[in-house]
C-alpha cells in the first residue's frame, strides 16, 4: 500500500483551488479564510488534515495579495495613462476654418484666434468657444417711411456683416447672433428713415444707377459707425426695391398717370407751336423768294421787250429790211398753215399768192394749188 504523501494533495488541491477560485481576483483575505475553513469542516476536522487546510489557505492568501497588487499596479498605470491622454486632451484644441476661437478663464476673454489649425490652451482653468469668422446675410424686415414730401414708400433692404472685434461682441450682446440681428434692423431702419426723409419721392425713384449707390452707400456708412459699437462691422447695406403701400397704390397710379398726361399735352402743345411757327417762317420765307422771282421775271420780260421793240423799230426804218421781216413773218405763217394736207385759198392780193405765183410759173397748176 502507497504511503501518503502532503506534497501530493498539496499539489492536488492547488490545481482544484486554482480552477476553482481564477475568477476570484480582489476579494480579499476574509472569503479565502472563510472558502478554506468551509473545506476543512467538510473533510472531517482532524488534526492534521486541519493543517494542510491552513497551509493551502495561507498560500491561497499570498497569491491572491500578489494578483491584488499586481491588478492595482495596473489599474494605476492605466489611470495615469488617462489622465495624461486627458490632460493632453485639454491642452490642445483644433480651430477650423471659418470660425474664430476665444479662450476664457475663470468667465474673463484671455486671447482669440481667427488662424485655423491646432491651438494649445491650459487645462482646467481655460475654456474654448468658438463663432463663426464668415460674412453672415441678413434680411430686414421691411418698413414703412415718409420721404420729405410726405409720401409713404415701402422700403426692403438686405445687409451683409461680419464679428471684427470678439471681446466687444461678448461683452456687449454674449455672442448671440439673433440679438446683433435686432440691433442691425434698428439701426438700418433708423438710417434709411432719416436719410429719406430728406429727399423728395421723384429723387428716390429714379433710373439714375449712382443716385440709387449713393443711398445705398450713405446708409452703409452711417449703420456701420453705429454698429462699431458692437464689435462687428457692416460690409453692405444694400436697398432692393421701393414699394407703394398696398392702401394707397392705386391712389398714387391715378394721380401718376394724371400727371404723366399732363406732361404729354403740354409737351404736344410746345411741340405745335413750334411747328406752327416754323410753318409761318417758311411761307414768309416761300412768299418772299416767289415775290423776289416774280419781280425779277418781270425786269428781265421788260429788259427783252425794250429790246425787242427797239429791233423792230430799227426795222421797220429801212423798207428793205421791214419787206424782208415781213417777208419771213408770212412765210413762218405759211409754214404753220400748210402742216398735214391741207388746202389754202389766198386771195390775189395775198403777199404768199404773189410769193408762190412768182417762184411757181414753170410748175404745174394742181402743184401750184396745193
């Protein structure tokens, strides 16, 4: 029979205790006291078989203080491993781009930053925020105002803005858009209010391109000194359109088109006069130039006949020349009066019988005839 040996159940039972208690890390000493003193009680309680229970317990004990200490170095390693990814964490800050960073401290702005990129900042006692660096659009609301000749005209109007200065932004409105927004329409409506009250409804409407740019440049102006205040800064303030109020538009088309006819008659009526009076000219001028020919006709009509009567005066002195003016009267006569067939009676004493029975002795009668 084999002699027992301690050594060998020590072995035994350690690899039962080591199945059996694996999962039983960080329990302390009180439940391995209490596991073994349950085992002993349950092999009998004899002497010696209580002291290998207590030598097994004793160096369950020790193994377990070795893994509760070597747990506990872990978990310190890794809380510190943490806290330095964490303290990392919040040192650095990322900025992106189109916004605009200030860091607070203790509720006070420290710095900004408009740079996009990787900033550092100190842990715990600075905070990070951030506000958008982009031209940001607003649409005012539109208003009613009276121009300097008392006419209503709806105005409706855009503006394009931007944060200039962060800590005067914060510290005047705590960063909040929707706030600088109502100042912006105050302030707008403000301007364009006095600025067209000034002017006469004709000069606001108009198809004058700089007139319109002028306004528009004016309200600019005057919107961005007031609003400086804020900390932002006012790129364009820009008038879209001018609208007549709904209750009196057909009022003010009636009394548009009644002037606008107005205009044209009067314009038709100068437009006659004219006409008429450069009708007048030109007949007087007509009637001149006529009369100036007439009279000139005249001269010269008088001048050839002067002439002609001196001719034949000159003529009719020699009876040589005076017969030979006769002669080639007759014969033009003759001329006019033997055009076609024709036949001609003459008398006797006709000078062309004489003139045709003289030159036509040797010709026949019935050629004399004709």
């Amino acid at each position: 029979m084999a002699k027992w040996n301690p050594d060998d159940f020590q072995k035994d039972h350690d690899k039962q205790d080591k199945n059996k208690f694996s999962w039983s890390f960080g329990f302390g000493e009180d439940k391995h006291q209490q596991e073994a003193t349950d085992q002993s009680a349950q092999d009998g309680g004899g002497k010696s078989q209580e002291k290998i229970d207590f030598s097994a317990s004793q160096d369950k004990q020790d193994k377990g203080k070795k893994k509760q200490a070597k747990s506990r170095k872990s978990v310190g390693i890794l809380l510190a491993l943490a806290l330095i990814v964490f303290m990392i964490f919040n040192c650095f800050y990322i900025l992106p781009e189109g916004q605009v960073a200030y860091v607070t401290q203790f509720g006070k702005i420290v710095s900004t930053s408009r740079e996009a990129g990787l900033k550092f900042k100190l842990p715990f006692v600075q905070d990070i925020n951030f506000l958008t660096d982009k031209i940001m659009y607003y649409d005012v609301n539109p208003s009613e105002v009276l121009t300097a000749d008392k006419k209503a005209m709806m105005v409706d109007s855009y503006v394009l803005w931007k944060i200039d200065d962060v800590s005067t932004f914060i510290r005047t409105v705590g960063g909040n858009t929707r706030e600088m927004q109502k100042r912006i329409d105050a302030s707008v409506y403000s301007n364009i209010k006095n600025i067209m009250g000034r002017l006469q409804q004709s000069e606001i409407i108009t198809d004058d391109e700089s007139s319109r740019d002028s306004l528009n440049q004016q309200v600019t102006r005057f919107a961005g000194e007031e609003l400086a205040n804020y900390g932002i800064e006012v790129l364009r303030v820009e008038i879209r359109r001018y609208d007549l109020p709904t209750d009196n538009l057909s009022a003010v088309y009636d009394r548009m088109i009644s002037e606008r006819q107005q205009m044209a008659a009067a314009f038709k009526a100068d437009g006659d006069y004219e006409a008429a009076k450069m009708r007048n000219e030109t007949d007087k001028e007509y009637d001149i130039m006529i009369g100036e020919a007439k009279a000139q006709a005249r001269r010269i009509q008088g001048q050839a006949e002067e002439e002609y009567m001196a001719i034949l005066k000159e003529i009719y002195g020699d009876k040589d020349k005076a017969d030979f003016y006769r002669f080639t009267l007759e014969l033009d006569a003759l001329e006019q009066s033997l055009q076609g067939e024709k036949t001609v009676i003459l008398g006797p004493d006709s000078f062309l019988a004489q003139i045709l029975s003289d030159g036509g002795e040797d010709r026949p009668d019935d050629e004399i005839q004709k």
